[in-house]
C-alpha cells in the first residue's frame, strides 16, 4: 500500500524543488510539456528504477518512502553503495558519464518525482538559469555526502552505526520529517554491507544500545530515546 500523503516531504523541503519551482511544478498553465517533470509516479517495493549501466536520462526525488543503490562486484556479489530517504535525489551522479553507476531499488512503497534532464531545453526556460539550478541539486548532494563519510572512515563498528543513525536522523531533520522515530525499512545485512561490517556484528550494536536505552528498536522501525549519548559513541 503507498504510503500516505503524511508521510511526504514537502515540495519546498524536497532536493528537487529548486528546479521545479523554475518549472512551475508542471502545473497547468505552466508551459512546460508533458512528461518533463512527472510528480508521484508510484514505486512498488524491490522495484527498480533504473539499472547499473544504462544511460542517463533522468533525476528523481523520493516523495515518499525510501530506496537503495547498489552495485555488483567482480566476484557477482551486491555491494550496497547507499540509502536514500523521502526529499532526497537519486541519479544524479548519472550525469558525469551519461550512465547510472549503481541500481536504485525501493526498499519500500514509495512515490517518486522524475526531472527529465534531456527534455529540459524543450521546457522554455532560460537556459543558464536552469544550469544554476542543476548547479545547486549536485551541490546539495556533495554537501550529504561528505557528512556521511565522515562518520564511517576510520571509526569502530559502535561509531559507524551510531553515526549512521545519527546520518539518517539528521537527513530526516534537513527535509522537515520525523527524525527521533523514523522507519529503518533497510535490512540489517543491507547495512552492514554498506557500513563493511558482518551481519552479526550489526545485530549485537543495536542490541547493545536498545539495552542502555539509547534506541528503541521496533519492527521496520526506531525511536532515539538519547540523542547526545549516540553522537559520543559516534564522536568516539
């Protein structure tokens, strides 16, 4: 079932607004033609939106729900390259060498908006304005994840996935959503695969903190109950 419009992120907040607006969201009476800029296409959940290597044609932002990128190794194994949570863009990364690095899955129902790069010109807007705003969605990205890694090199296994909680807390907080209770729709060996750690090992941090009463750890889900405890784990 597709999550409901409460569990949305706001246009305003989301990491696609600064084109849209441009775009005058598609409305009618905007101008712009159909099919630049779809809003709400629904995602079903392990449904893929695009695939490893196929050519760049699209930006999209999650407006609800939650997905993963990820790639294969050499040795055929899935490597999780990361998480992207409601307000956040995926594909961007496509456009350096025209093709997606990674495959991005919906980990849950979702909605996402899709910004079609290719047909922007047909759009009728100033072209160095729309680049000053494509200029300003990779900047945003830069800007995410840098502070993701530099919560993950070089730490313990406590500290990487304090700090990855603390990450997605914080993500959740930027875009105007729940950020102290929040669904956790990826799965334990998913993260660990993301954060180079065994399954087991994710397993007995989580427990660990739910124990001293730091999280609360519910199905698909978690509550911080101390969040000033769980960034001096972090903080190491």
């Amino acid at each position: 079932m597709a999550k409901d419009k409460m569990d949305e992120v706001a246009c305003n907040a989301c990491g696609l607004d600064p084109m849209c607006s441009l775009l005058e969201y598609g409305e009618a009476g905007s101008g712009v033609p159909e099919g630049i800029l779809l809003r709400r296409r629904p995602v079903t959940r392990g449904e893929k939106i695009y695939l490893k290597g196929d050519a760049f044609y699209s930006v999209f932002a999650i407006k609800s729900g939650s997905f993963k990128s990820a790639m294969t190794t050499a040795g055929q194994h899935e490597q999780v390259v990361g998480f992207h949570l409601a307000g956040e863009l995926m594909g961007a990364e496509g456009m350096a060498q025209g093709i997606y690095p990674s495959t991005a899955s919906a980990l849950e129902p979702s909605q996402v908006c899709e910004l079609s790069i290719d047909r922007l010109p047909e759009a009728g807007k100033s072209l160095e304005l729309m680049q000053q705003r494509i200029i300003q969605l990779l900047g945003q990205e830069v800007a995410f994840n840098h502070e993701l890694l530099t919560t993950l090199v070089h730490k313990r296994a406590d500290q990487r996935i304090s700090g990855f909680l603390l990450n997605l807390s914080n993500r959740l907080k930027y875009r105007e959503m729940p950020d102290t209770e929040f669904s956790l729709e990826m799965s334990q060996s998913d993260i660990g695969n993301f954060l180079g750690l065994a399954n087991a090992t994710v397993s007995r941090v989580l427990t660990r903190l739910h124990k001293s009463s730091i999280i609360v750890l519910k199905y698909r889900g978690i509550r911080i109950l101390d969040g000033d405890a769980l960034r001096e784990i972090a903080q190491g």
